[in-house]
C-alpha cells in the first residue's frame, strides 16, 4: 500500500516539498535552540512552560477528536462513518506524533529523555501521559493500516482489529483526560486546578478534531475523486455544534465560579488573559479574538440553515478551531503561570525561533498526514468508493 | 547557637558514618565529647530537617550575606536577565512572600520587612510527586534533593511548585567564564571549586545544604547569618523534641507559606 504514497499529482508532490522545506527550517532552529539552550525562547523562570507545552496540548486534543468518528460508527453503527474513519484515526496518528516532537523540542536536556522509562516515577502524570499517547498512536496504526488492506483487498477486516477498535475508543478519552491531569492536579496554580479541566479538555477536543476533520474531508474531494460524503460532513458538523456549544458552557461555568466566590486566586488568572486588571496583557487580544471566534463559530453552527450549507459550516470549524487553538494552546498554559507564586505579573510571547521550530513540528505533522491522506484516497479511488 | 549540640552530634554522627570526616570536624567543635555521646544517639531515627528564620532579627545586611554566601558556596551565577535568573535563596518583601495574607493597613514594620525565601522542603512535595525520573526527591531525613545528571529539563517541578523556589538553566551557566560582561558580575566564578557547576537545560534549587550536613556543618546561609546575629536564622530537626527548632517554634508564633495548600513546608518565620 505504502507505494501509492509515491506516485502523485505534481500538486502532491508541490505540497511535499513545501511541507520538506519548513521542516527544514524548523530542524535548523532546533540545531539552534539545542546549542543554545532554551534560553533563546521566550520562557522565563516565572512562565516555565510556553508555546511548545501549549500546542502538545492542543494537539492532544485534535488526536482525540478523531474518536468522534470511530465511536458513533461502532457503538451506535452509523455506518456512513465507516466511509471516513480511517481519515479519523489517520489525523489522530499525524497529530500525536506532533505531540511527541512538541514535548522533545521543550526538554532541556533531549539525549536524557530515555530516563523517563530508565527511573519510571509511577506518581508523574508525564509518566503516564507518554505512555497513553505512545499506546493511542500504535492502536491507531495497526487498525487504519489494516482496516484499509483489508478495504483495498475487498475483504472485511479480522476480528482482532475490531478489538483494538473497542479499546482505541475509551482510550480517546483516556488521552486527553490524562494530559488534563497534567494541570488539573498541580496545587498553587489555581487557574488549572479545576475539577472541569477534563471536561473541558473533551469538549474542545470533540469540537476542534471533527472541525479539522471537516476541513480535511472538504479539501480531500477537493482534489481527488473520492468524495467522503454529504452526510457524514452534515453529521460531523452536528457533533461540532453540540461539542462547541458544551465547551462554551464549561467556560462560563468557570467564569460562574470565579467572579461569583470572588476569590482572587480564582479570579487572578482570568483576569490577566483578558486584560480586566488594568495593566495590559500582551495576551487579552488573543483572548479576546478567540472569544470573537466563538461567537461566529457558535452562530454558524446553532443557526441549522448555515451549519447545513458547506460552505458557512467551513467557516464555522475554522471559526472554532482558531476559538480554541487560542485557548488551549496558548492562554491555558500561559495563564496558569500568570500571576506567579508570588502574585507579580511577568508576561511571556513566544520568541522567532521558537514559532519557527514550532513550524516545523507542524510542517512534520502535516507531512505525515499529506501521505497518510493520499494513501487512503489512492485506496478508495482505486475500490471506486 | 543555630543548631544545638546534640543536633550537631547527630549530624556529624552520620557524616562520620558515612566517612566524610565529621569526626575530625566534631573534634574540633567539640573535642572530647564525641564518642560519649555517640554511643547514645540514634542516627537512623526519622528526622525532618527544618528552618525558623527570625524576621525581626534580619535585615539587609543578613539578607545579602545569606544570599552570598549560598550563591558562593554553590556557584549560582547571576545572569544579569530576570527571565533567565537562577537563585536558591532571595530576598522577598511580605506583600509578594504571603501574598494570600496581605491587606492595605499591615503595620509598616511588616509591610516594609524584608523575608528571604528558599526551598521549604516540603514534607508532601508536589515537585518530587510530578517528576518524571525521579531527579527530584524526598530523602529520608526530609531534605527534597535535586539530580543534576538524571534530570531531563521538562519542568513539571516548577509547575508544580507553589513557592517558585525552583530555577532552569535556560543557557550553559558555565558562559559565564567566557562572556565579558558576566565574568566581571560574577568573579572568580566558580567560586566553589568543590561544588559542581551545572549543565544547561537542568533543574536547580536549594538542597539545604545536603553536602555540609554530611560533613557536619550548618548550611552556608544560617552560618553567614549567625555571624552577624545569633539565632536570626535556626536550623534543626523537628522530629527531635528538644531540638532548637521545636523550642523556638514552642516560644514563637510562626507562619509558613501557604500552608493550605497541604504541602507541608518545613521554613518558618517568626513574624
Ligand atoms: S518548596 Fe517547592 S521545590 Fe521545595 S520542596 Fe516544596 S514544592 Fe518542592
Ligand atoms: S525538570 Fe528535572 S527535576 Fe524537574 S520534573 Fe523534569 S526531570 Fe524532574
Ligand atoms: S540551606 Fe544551603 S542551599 Fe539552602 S539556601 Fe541556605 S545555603 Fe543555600
């Protein structure tokens, strides 16, 4: 199968060499940054995590969103699912393996990483979070290859990858629930230590994953004839809605319980990301445009007239998929370290070359999923699905 | 005295159980006296090193001292950067040390006093419970080390330290010897031939001296402060009864910071 991801249009090839060359760009920035230290981010004594930390969780969540199109199609057999899971479980393979690139590009010291598994600290969240995200990755392989042989052959699948299929599902929820439990459980860092964390974690991941998924699906008949289908984006676009809708209130369950008990460690947080404090925020702009986001993206998507026309259902994803790469890969991890510990405000903005390492983690991503995409259209262009 | 005599036995017991010299630095101390009471002390028993500082006993000149002669006695450079500033100990007014506590009307005297922060060595440390190798851990006498060569530079401990008493090295500390402008901020760095330098992308923090303890010495910080002001700063074992820490916390009120949060530190200020 592996061979029909060498032969392809130009504009394939164009997009690859593209996608090569940023790469290429980020992996010299990384030469850069592992000569120099991580002092050439923007990252501080005060604000220890950043970008990087961020977008590893963002990407958590894109992975996990592809479970929003296993699970209706073998728990509750929508089968016209069946047509689009592999894009599902394919961009949840691209997407942890940014995450993975995402945590070695922020460790200080890469040629020690195997020590995580030499001195295993089983009370480490990071611990447990390397191993769900390694597990989520592999399942995801071994059933999207196989089920997609066994689709090119004209066979029905073997019975063991329809175990693994029952198993990648609540693993879905266990990945991000995990990464949740990075921040949730850190004592002193109130504005991540929430009960809800989790929950909001699955609600963005069930809206952003789908919401690319969406976008995907769009550009896939695009440019090839396979078509993944009127439905299965309408239904798609359905569950955005809904899981959107969701997130939204889990935010203002949190603004609720914040501005209502008027506890300022509650509140502090809040405060800074939008800028309600006074001093300005290098960051209340994105908040604030990540709220806009949520308006249009909640507009567009409640309204059934504009959800069901593609073309305003794209913009809604896009529209929520900006909402919470805002929120999560960004004001989530900066805002957790913004008062201090001692209660001062030291702001943090990503420097150059940290964006442009980051660019080259998703410029890898998105090579891996270029290939994998065009594997997958050559098999059902081939079976004339 | 910061640490009392039989604290100090103790201590120097261990050194010299693990053959570091602490017999030859008691018999300086206190001569004679050293097999005698030996003999008696248990040097197994669980112990929970702690520190009382005396905020109306220090000033700025015990701050800066204290705050030298740790950065001294470990090599911690300054980096001239706030963002990429390491320190084991420093100096913190009260609104920003109990930030939780703090109201318009504190006394001037409070409101104007100056705290040093350090390490609490907390009893339940959420650092060493993140770790993901294990570079950071609880000893069994309390103290909450740090591994330079196990840690991998991922952080977690600083995100989950509640008191921001951990530093990263965000570039090679050991520039400092090549750079102009940071040889003449730091002279004669490293200043401790016996301590080691770092690496970059590691961890670091106060270890409450670990290694002058094992040779029977008070940590750098509470011996520069007694110099100047007997007991401003008291270092002892609070699992000990009639230890000096236990009396001064019997005879003092005494706040720690943000006890609520269930780590347990183990630094107390005398206010
Ligand atoms: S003060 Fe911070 S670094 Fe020190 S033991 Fe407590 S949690 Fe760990
Ligand atoms: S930075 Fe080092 S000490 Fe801190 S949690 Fe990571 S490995 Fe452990
Ligand atoms: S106890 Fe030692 S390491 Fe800790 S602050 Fe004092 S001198 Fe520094």
């Amino acid at each position: 199968m592996l061979e029909t991801a060498l032969k392809g249009r130009q504009g394939y090839w164009g997009l690859l060499i593209f996608l090569l060359a940023l790469m290429g760009v980020g992996f010299v920035s990384y030469l850069y940054q592992f000569s120099e230290g991580l002092r050439i981010t923007g990252m501080s004594r005060d604000v220890s995590w950043g970008f990087y930390i961020g977008q590893l969780t963002y990407f958590v969540g894109i992975a996990a969103g592809g479970v929003m199109v296993v699970l209706p199609c073998y728990l509750h057999d929508y089968k016209a699912f069946g047509r689009i899971t592999i894009l599902g479980e394919f961009l949840a393979v691209a997407s942890v393996v940014m995450c993975g690139l995402f945590v070695i590009v922020d460790l200080g010291n890469l040629p020690r990483m195997l020590n995580i598994m030499i001195y295993p600290n089983p009370t480490s969240i990071l611990f447990w979070d390397m191993i769900v995200l390694n597990v989520y990755m592999l399942l995801n392989i071994i059933i999207g290859w196989n089920v997609l042989s066994a689709e090119r052959k004209g066979v029905h699948y073997q019975k063991w990858v329809k175990v693994l299929i029952y198993i990648s599902i609540p693993w879905a929820f266990s990945i991000h629930t995990v990464t949740a439990f990075l921040y949730a459980g850190i004592p002193g860092r109130h504005y991540w230590l929430t009960a809800i964390m989790a929950a909001r974690f699955l609600s963005s991941a069930f809206a952003s994953g789908p919401a690319l998924l969406i976008l995907l699906c769009l550009i896939v008949r695009k440019v090839s004839n396979f078509d993944p289908g009127k439905e299965q984006i309408r239904t798609l676009g359905g569950i955005v809605a809904y899981a959107f809708i969701l997130n939204m209130f889990f935010l203002l369950l949190e603004l609720f319980t914040a501005f209502y008990s008027q506890i300022p460690g509650h509140m502090h947080s809040f405060d800074y990301l939008f800028g309600l404090e006074g001093h300005g925020s290098v960051l209340a702009p994105w908040m604030w445009a990540s709220i806009g986001f949520a308006v249009v993206a909640l507009v567009l998507l409640i309204v059934p007239a504009t959800r069901r026309r593609e073309d305003t259902l794209a913009v809604g994803c896009a529209a929520v998929i900006a909402s919470t790469w805002i929120d999560k890969g960004f004001g989530l991890v900066i805002g957790g370290f913004i008062p201090n510990p001692f209660g001062r405000v030291f702001e943090y903005w990503p420097t150059t070359p940290e964006v442009l390492i980051s660019v080259g983690v998703w410029a890898t991503g998105f090579f891996i999923l270029t290939v994998l995409y065009k594997i997958v259209i050559s098999v059902k262009e081939e079976v004339g699905a | 005295m910061g640490l009392d005599r039989r604290e100090f036995l103790k201590v120097a017991g261990l050194a010299g159980l693990l053959g570091l010299g602490g017999k030859a630095a008691i018999d300086m101390f206190a001569p004679g006296e050293l097999e005698a009471s030996m003999e008696t002390i248990p040097l197994t028993e669980g112990k929970r090193w702690a520190m009382v500082i005396d905020v109306h006993k220090i000033d700025e000149t015990i701050i800066k001292k204290c705050v030298e002669a740790c950065h001294r006695e470990h090599n911690v450079p300054d980096l001239a950067s706030k963002k990429e500033e390491i320190k084991w100990i420093w100096k913190e007014d009260y609104e920003h040390s109990f930030p939780e506590r703090h109201h318009e009307y504190v006394g001037e005297d409070v409101e104007h006093g100056s705290f040093l922060l350090l390490c609490n060595h907390c009893s339940n440390p959420p650092c060493c419970r993140v770790c993901p190798t294990k570079a950071t851990w609880q000893r069994e006498d309390g103290i909450v080390m740090m591994d330079q060569h196990r840690c991998i530079g991922c952080r977690f401990c600083m995100a989950a330290c509640p008191f921001g008493a951990r530093s990263f090295n965000w570039g090679d500390p050991r520039r400092v010897l090549e750079d102009e402008k940071l040889k003449e901020l730091n002279p004669g760095y490293p200043t401790n031939q016996d301590y080691p330098t770092r690496s970059k992308g590691v961890v670091e923090k106060c270890t409450f001296c670990a290694e002058r303890l094992a040779k029977g010495q008070l940590p750098a910080c509470v011996e520069a402060a007694n110099t100047v002001k007997k007991d401003a700063l008291v270092f002892g074992d609070l699992d000990e009864p009639d230890s000096n820490v236990r009396a001064v916390l019997r005879n003092h009120y005494t706040i720690r910071r943000k006890p609520e949060l269930g780590t347990n530190p183990n630094v107390f200020y005398i206010v």
